[in-house]
C-alpha cells in the first residue's frame, strides 16, 4: 500500500495488491469522503441520437461513503454514496454514484468525524497500522518469482503476501524416454528467462508503482534447475536494470505448475522465505489444527467462537478465507471482527484460494483464530 497524508483528516491511498483492497475495505466507514476518478455515462441532448444511449467519460469526484463492498473474485472494491463534488457540471451534488477501486488506483479518504478513540480528524490507531501492514498481520508484502523448473516444463508465478499468481506452463520440446526430439535448451532457458522479466516488470506495473521482484526462487527435480541458475546469473539485465538474486530450494520433484503448488505447501517453502507472510500464515494454520487434533482449547474456528474469543480479547491471529466476508451474509459484520480482533494486538491475516493455505482456512469455517490462553 502507497499511503501519504494529506492533513489531519484526509490520506491519499495505492492499493497494490488484493491484500491493500481488503485493507481499504476494513478502513473505509459510512460517512467518510472519498475522492477518486470514476467513469459515468452522460446523455446528450443532440439531434438525431438515441435517447438510451450516452457518453461514457471520466470524472474526478468525491462522494459521502454509504455502501462499501469488496469482490474478492475480481479484485474490485466498490464504493457507493452521494455526490458532494465533482469537476463535470453534468454529474450535480446530491445525486447517487458509485466508484470501483482496483490495484493501482488512487484515491483520498476524509474522515472528518472524530470517532471514539481515534485521533484527529477521525483516524483509529488501528486504522493506520491497517493501512500500513496491507491488510494486518506480521510479516511483509515481500514479492518472490517462483521458478519450478523441469527438463520438459516449467512453471512461474508470482508470490506478493497471501497470494498466488500462477502463469501458463512453458515447454521445451523435449520427447519422453521412447522418442528423441531435437530440442535446444538455451532457447527454452531464454523463454523461462523472458518470462520471469515479464513477470517482474507485472509485479511492478500492476502494483500501483512499486519495485521490480528481484528475488527468484528456483527449484524441481534433477539438475535443470542449476543449468538455469548458470544461465539466469551469467545473463546481462537489459536497461541497467540489477541481476536477479538465485535461491535455490531442494526437495521439490516436481516442475512446472505442479511443482508451483507442490512447493507453496511445503516445508521447504517457510525455511526458504521464514520472515514472508505466507510462510508466517502457513505456521499459524499449522498450530491451530495441531490443538485441533490434540483437543487443547487454544483455537476458535468460525464466526461465532472467533467472535465470542475477540470480545474477551483473546485472539492471537486470526486467519480469514477470501470468501469469509460472503460466507456469513453480512459482509460489514465480519469485517466488524475483523477490525475487533486487530483493535485488541491480534495479528489478521486474509488468504485467497490461489493458495492450499487459502483452502485449509476456506475448509475450516473461512475464519479461524489462534488464542492466547484457552477459552471453553
């Protein structure tokens, strides 16, 4: 999340990613402004033109916050309200509009209703350490390429936070044991090498601004991985741009988007990036299933006992599925818990299903807490 204040009251916002949408989500209250740019279909009063149809152009406007809703299937943040500003005469004050938020976009909220405990001009604690940790939780949004690199195939993806971002399978040509094919290596080497760019300039560009991923991850069966790690560090960047950092990774047996999975779900994954989310989310899941399984009661799963745990302020973490703020038919209300638990020191963590991490949570209730102390 790009963040900078404006004044006491008011803070322009860089969603990067879907973790920074759910972070807006969690921020913005009914009664907030927020400015942004949106589109609107305008008629024209014009000889011979349809009367249902218009123009579509973009306005800047700024609107009193009534309706907030999150799409976490398409990543978009929908804001609906009254109109208080705008820079077209055609969209007057007092009429309803509604903007979508996506990564990348900026927008300004005004909170200029003082809240209990907030600060001046409305801001919570906790709002700001929302904004700042993109999303809640320890850990940071560290980006990670992730290279599952086999003799036929391979697989990349991007690894921001909680989320998955997994690219199509790319093959060499090379024929099985019973047939030879005539297949040259460093084409495929170039292939996977052009990918991981694309990939890392992707992180940047569709991130609102933010550094290049630099760090690769590389890993699979056999020695292909290491003719590749030759390869990638002996490359020269194009435009004065740095090298890419090889981390080598054993264990995985298993190339392309197979071995991308294999490897989000393994214990080489949180020795290899231990300080990144995933990895910290992946040991919290891990302990909560392990009291589970050993009837030891420091664990609440699902809405009404993570709820009941937040209200005596006793939730450590709390781990929520992307589809938990559906799941429970009031979105408010489970954002409400969310903001609760992260009120009390617990450390929130949204996951996604691009993740076995993001269906574990979704398979035990979409929301699941670790306690302090044990709770009957």
């Amino acid at each position: 999340m790009i963040v900078k204040r404006k004044d006491e009251s008011a803070l322009s916002a860089i969603a990067e990613d879907a973790d920074d949408l759910l972070a807006l989500r969690r921020v913005i209250k009914r009664g907030d402004m927020i400015t942004g740019s949106t589109t609107r279909v305008l008629k024209r009063d014009r000889d011979y033109s349809r009367p249902d149809r218009g123009e579509r152009v973009r306005i800047t406007v700024t609107i009193m916050a009534e309706k907030i809703s999150l799409d976490g299937t398409i990543e978009r943040l929908r804001i609906g309200g009254t109109v208080h500003e705008s820079n077209n005469d055609s969209v007057p004050h007092g009429t309803h509009h509604s903007m979508t938020v996506a990564a990348g976009d900026a927008i300004t909220i005004s909170k200029r209703v003082q809240r209990e405990g907030g600060g001046k001009g409305g801001w919570a604690r906790t709002e700001h350490r929302i904004l700042k940790g993109g999303g809640g939780g320890k850990g940071g949004n560290s980006t990670f390429i992730l290279v599952a690199m086999d003799t036929a195939d391979c697989g990349v993806a991007l690894l921001r936070g909680t989320h998955l971002d997994v690219s199509p399978n790319m093959y060499s040509g090379r024929g099985g044991k019973r047939y030879k094919t005539n297949h040259n290596m460093e084409d495929f080497f170039g292939q996977v090498a052009s990918a991981i760019d694309a990939v890392a300039k992707e992180a940047a560009r569709g991130g609102g601004g933010g550094q290049e991923s630099r760090t690769v991850i590389l890993f699979g069966p056999g020695n292909t991985k290491k003719r590749f790690a030759n390869y990638i560090g002996g490359r020269q960047p194009r435009g004065g741009r740095p090298g890419y950092e090889i981390m080598m990774v054993e264990g995985i047996d298993s190339g392309g988007e197979d071995g991308i999975h294999v490897f989000a779900k393994s214990e080489a994954m949180r020795e290899a990036i231990s300080s990144s989310k995933l990895a910290l989310v992946s040991g919290i899941l891990d302990r909560i299933i392990g009291h589970a399984h050993k009837k030891v009661p420091r664990y609440a799963m699902g809405y009404e006992e993570t709820l009941a745990a937040a209200r005596m302020g006793a939730v450590d973490s709390l781990i929520f599925a992307d589809g938990a703020l559906q799941q429970y038919g009031d979105e408010q209300k489970v954002v409400d818990l969310l903001n609760m638990a992260e009120e009390s020191g617990a450390d929130v963590y949204g996951v996604d299903s691009s993740t076995d991490i993001g269906l574990r949570a979704a398979g035990l209730g979409g929301i699941v807490a670790l306690l302090r102390y044990a709770v009957e």
